[in-house]
C-alpha cells in the first residue's frame, strides 16, 4: 500500500518568514495529495489539495507543488502568522475505487511572534 | 450549516466495557470513515464504508466495530477486545471525489 513520509516533524519558524512542509509518497499511483491543518482538540480541516495532473496550486498565502518524478509534494506558507499554528498532515490517494488516504504522520509548525 | 457531528467530545469508560461513539452528517455524502490519533502516529484507518449497509475494514480495525444503517449515521464500537482503546477518535466523511471533512473528534479514556 501506500506509504507517506513527511518532514520535517515540528518547525519553528518567526512571524512573517515562510514555512515548507516536505511530503514524500511511495506509490506512483497516486493522483490526489490534500493537505490538513488541525487545531488543538479539532478535527483535520482541507486546506488545499492537488492532482497530479498540474504542478503547482496557490491559494493566498499557502502553496502546494508536486513533483510526480521524484514522488514527492511540499507545502508552502508565506508570510506566516501566529494562527498558522497547529499540526499539518500530508495525504495521499491513489484511484484504486476505495478512495482511501494515506496520511503522513503530522508536522506540528509554531510560528514565534 | 452542513458538517459532521462527534459526540460526546469527552467519553470515560471502564475496563471491559464496550462503548459507542456516535457520527453523524448532514453533508449527503456518501462515503463515511473512522480514523484513530495517537501522538505521534498520525492517522489510521479503522474501518469505512462507501455506501449504505456495506463497510470494508482499515489498518487497524481489531476490536473495533461500526454499522451504517443510515446515509447520514456511522457508529463505531470500541469492545473489550480492543487492548489500547484510548485514543482521540476521528470521524470523517466524501463524495468519494476527493477530500475529507472531518469531525472535531471523540476523545475516549478506558481506565
């Protein structure tokens, strides 16, 4: 099955500077790769998702890219603030009518005012 | 609003006692699941289903237990047979096109 690996597992980074989340996937079926942000005591919430049919998505402050050759997708903050704090999971899905997620084992990003 | 609902958001029980947390959502999605958090290990899959009366077990799905009677209903039971049942769990739910919408969680305590 699947297996996803993420790096770095917790990054700190000042208010204002930019953070880079790196996922690593191993099956190159994989087509969908969503990223979550989780508050403390929530749930996952989707805060952007990309298919491997484009390269790069942007979405405000946040990016994601994706490099199918290296199998590997990297999440992208710019201009952090002190609310882009939490845990952020990498997942990724390949189309095998199950629709089932791997997700990577969580990045926990502190951002210092 | 439309959206998933875990309750409750606290559950305590004893030793050998079975327990069920409820999941419900009014989004018409089709596809249901129930994921465990433990620090550190990110998300396991315990059992899902993508349509009604039919589910197919995750990665983790000894001593768990769930049905789905409903489009809108997906019950999990966590029974004795379960050796580490405490854990924060997730309840989520698809169209089966994409991503997951996840509940905010049950966090069980077995004592």
């Amino acid at each position: 099955g699947e297996n996803v690996e993420q790096h770095p597992s917790t990054l700190s980074v000042q208010e204002g500077d930019s953070a880079v989340i790196k996922c690593t996937y191993s099956d190159s079926a994989s087509n969908y790769f969503p990223w979550y942000k989780q508050e403390l005591g929530k749930g996952p919430q989707l805060i952007i998702d990309i298919r491997s049919n484009v390269g790069e998505k942007k979405d405000q402050r946040i990016a994601v890219t994706l490099n199918k050759t290296a199998k590997h997708f990297s999440l992208h903050i710019t201009e952090t603030q002190p609310e882009d704090s939490a845990v952020y999971f990498c997942a990724a899905q390949a189309n095998y009518g199950n629709n089932r997620l791997a997700f990577g084992k969580g990045n926990q990003v502190v951002v210092i005012p | 609003d439309g959206g998933i609902t875990q309750s409750p958001k606290y559950l305590f029980r004893k030793e050998g006692q079975n327990v069920t947390l409820s999941c419900e959502q009014n989004l018409n999605h089709d596809a249901m699941y129930w994921y465990r958090q433990d620090p550190g290990q990110g998300l396991r899959l315990i059992y899902y289903s993508q349509i009604v009366n039919d589910f197919q077990k995750g990665d983790i799905a000894e001593g768990y237990s769930v049905s789905r009677e409903k489009k809108e209903s997906f019950p999990l039971t966590v029974t004795s047979a379960q050796k580490n049942p405490t854990a924060f769990y997730l309840c989520a739910s698809s169209t089966g096109l994409g991503g997951l919408h996840f509940g905010n969680g049950t966090r069980l305590t077995v004592t």
